[in-house]
C-alpha cells in the first residue's frame, strides 16, 4: 500500500512526515490506520488538535449544525455562528484575561495571519523592516518565509524578502551575551541596515525551531525594547496559543499585551482550518478590502471553535491540568536527559527532548512508531524530539507514551 503511495503521481515530494502507514480513523489521542492498529498521537497535527481528534462534544455541535443546513461558506458576511464565536472569544478568553483586541479572520491559516499582521505593522508605523528571530517558524508563504530562520525551511523557492532581519532569540549566546546588546547596539547604529524597524515577530516557544523556551522575563524585555524604539510587537500565537503552554495565550505569562497575536491550528478546535489576527483597536487601520480572501468565514470551524472554548475556557481547569501534565512529562524527559546526556526542554505540553547527536531523534521517532507512538522531531537539524499530546490526553495515556519513550531512547542509545 505505501508503495503505491509512494508512487501516486498526486503525492508531491514537499512533505517530509510520512508514518509508513495508512491512517483511517482517529478518536481522542490515538489514530488508526486501515488495519485498526491503533497509534497514540504525541504529535497532535502540530498543534491543530490540543482537544485530541474528533471531540465528541465538539462532533455533535457540528453534526446538529450541518444538519440544520447552517450556512458553511460565509466568506466575510455576519452570520450566526460568527457572531457566536466571537461573544464566546471575547467572553471566555479576551475579557477574563483584561484583553482588548479586535479580530481579524485573516484567511484559513496560520501563515495567513502573520502575513496580515506583517502587512498591518507596515501600514501602521509606515516603516519597512521586520525583526524576526534566530530558528523562528513563520509558515510558508513568502512573507512568512522571509521572517523564517531556518534556511532549510526556505528551501530553492523561499527567497527571503528584504527589510527582515533575524535576531538572537533567547539563550541563543547559552548565557554569554546579555539579553539584546546585540539587538539595541545595532538599533542604535545608523549605519547598521537596520533602520527603523516597524516591528518584531517572536513566537514565545519556538516549535518548529527545537522546542526553545524564551523565559517571561526575555519577553518583558523585548516587549520594553519595542516601545522604546517604536517597534510594534507581534506574537506568533499559531502552535504555541490555546492552551499549548498552559494558559490561553502562551506569553500570559510575561504579563504583556502584544500589539498583534496571531492564533490558528487549534482555535477551530476539531481540526478544520481557522486563523485569526488579533489587533489592538487603535492599530485596526485597514481599509476595507485590504486583506481579505475566499476562506475567511469558515461557518463550521466557528461552531466547533465556539463549542471548545465554552467546554475548555470557561475556566482555569484545562490550564492546570495541562501544567500538571506537562510537568509529568518534564521530570520523565530531566530522567532520560541525565541518563543519555540529552536536554530536557519546552513548558506546559509542548515538551522536547534534543541530543547533540543529529541522527537520534530521527532515530527514536522511528522505534516509537514501531511500539504504536506517534512522536515528530524538530529544530534546525531536527535533532529534538517534539512530544506534544492533546491536551485532553489521560494520565493512563501519558504514562503510556513515556514509557514508549523510554523505551525508544533506550533502544537507540543503550
Ligand atoms: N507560525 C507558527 C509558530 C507555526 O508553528 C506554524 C505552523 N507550524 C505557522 C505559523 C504556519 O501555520 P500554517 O501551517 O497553518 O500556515
């Protein structure tokens, strides 16, 4: 069968994560494939399914919707469920946490709302330049692109576009260097190319880019650099938001208020494509028109969107329990990093384990997927383990796939 696959002429080679099976269905953290073999999902489509694969409280919403013939298509007209998802957004999420931002649905996207972020900043401050980070992950439409790190990401196609420029992210100089000398020295230096920037892009955790956690205080840090300099600050909420690193937004911690947030992946909640920008209302100066796009009003996402955040953000208990969670995880990967020489990383339930050697974690994902776990790798030369279960995983669930992490070190390092 996957030889076929292998050789169908609509599967383009672009893709580099490919399980050698065929997956048929999916229920809470595991997938099966077409033989019923069942896989447990630390992987989670990379952050799109933090309430694991078909919800049940999410499926019977979006059954009763499609079946009263609710409106599926909306482009950018008001409907319903539109309406119902952004009272619930701004009830359950924006005004618990003292938020104020207006939203944008900026196409189906993550990639689509930093690229209408990147256009906003512009228009806003009138300035050109982009800051953009060591080993960040945008996505992969050029704009995007260009605030991209990892060259390997842009591959032949990803020219990056002028006016961006990558700086240290945090612990980039292992401590060596204070935090933004390099970063205010060439600010300063009006020889240096820089310019004004019009703003910096920072995702809080970098997924993509090897689980690497900035600290509150880097972020606090950085956020006082751009209102000293006029720059506007765009989180890249995209893997890292609903949930992912405990709270709703993952720099809640830091205590800031980003000009801009870009959310997608699991704001839609059961997997369908949904993307928003979040944009301070005095920053709101599009024009109508400026930004728009054919799947903008994705009707279904909305009801299923609104269902998981009146199920899950009512309250604080999803936060817990994904702190708790996470921190299970965290002494499981300290235990195996002080055994095999490796380094624990990440918060909440975005976790990583990296090696020095290249080929381990390649390796370990693939010894996992024979003992029925599904574990992704990350990082420039994808030499970390990403370990990202649904947030709805069980205990029993989680003791399970670290034991098949375990397992899977020990088999590839022993
Ligand atoms: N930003 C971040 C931080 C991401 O992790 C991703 C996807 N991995 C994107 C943007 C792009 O999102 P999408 O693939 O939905 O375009």
């Amino acid at each position: 069968m996957n030889d076929i696959f292998a050789t169908l002429e609509s599967e383009v080679r672009s893709y580099s994560r490919t399980w050698p099976t065929v997956f048929d269905r999916a229920g809470g953290s595991y997938l099966y494939d077409e033989d019923g073999t069942g896989y447990l999902d630390f992987f989670a489509g990379a952050g799109a399914l933090n309430y694991g694969h078909n919800n049940p409280l999410l499926k019977r919403k979006l059954i009763e919707y499609i079946e009263r013939d609710g409106v599926t298509h909306g482009l950018d007209q008001s409907t319903v469920a539109k309406r119902a998802f952004l009272e619930t957004f701004r009830d359950n999420v924006l005004e618990p946490r003292g938020l104020n931002y207006k939203v944008q649905f900026p196409g189906p996207t993550g990639t689509n709302s930093v690229e209408s972020a990147l256009k906003l900043v512009r228009k806003i401050t009138g300035r050109e330049s982009i800051i953009s980070f060591t080993n960040a992950f945008h996505g992969m439409t050029l704009g995007s692109l260009s605030v991209t790190g990892n060259s390997m990401k842009r591959g032949g196609a990803g020219i990056p576009l002028v006016h961006a420029t990558p700086m240290p992210y945090d612990d980039y100089f292992d401590g060596q260097v204070p935090d933004f000398l390099y970063f205010e020295k060439m600010l300063e230096d009006s020889g240096s190319g820089l310019n004004e920037p019009a703003a910096v892009i920072v995702e809080t955790l970098q997924g993509e880019g090897g689980i690497n956690s900035s600290r509150p205080a880097w972020l606090r840090g950085l956020y006082e650099l751009c209102q000293k300099h006029g720059m506007l600050m765009i989180v890249d909420d995209v893997q890292m938001g609903c949930g992912r690193t405990g709270p709703f937004f993952s720099f809640e911690e830091a205590g800031i208020q980003p000009d801009i947030v870009c959310l997608s992946k699991s704001i839609g909640g059961y997997g369908l494509p949904l993307a928003l920008t979040l944009i301070k209302p005095e920053h709101d100066v599009w024009e109508p028109g400026e930004h728009n796009g054919t799947f903008r009003g994705n009707n279904p996402a909305f009801v299923t969107a609104t269902e998981a955040l009146k199920q899950y953000w009512a309250d604080d208990s999803l936060e817990k329990s994904t702190i708790a969670k996470g921190e299970r995880v965290g002494e499981v990967l300290e235990e195996l990093a002080a055994k095999y020489g490796a380094v624990a990383k990440g918060r909440g339930l975005a976790r990583g384990l990296g090696f020095e050697d290249t080929d381990v974690a390649g390796k370990v994902s693939k010894a996992a997927f024979d003992r029925k776990l599904l574990v992704e790798t990350s990082g420039p030369s994808s030499e970390v383990i990403k370990i990202m279960p649904p947030l709805t995983v069980s205990d029993d669930e989680l003791e399970q796939g670290l034991q098949i992490i375990r397992d899977s070190v020990h088999s590839v390092l022993a």
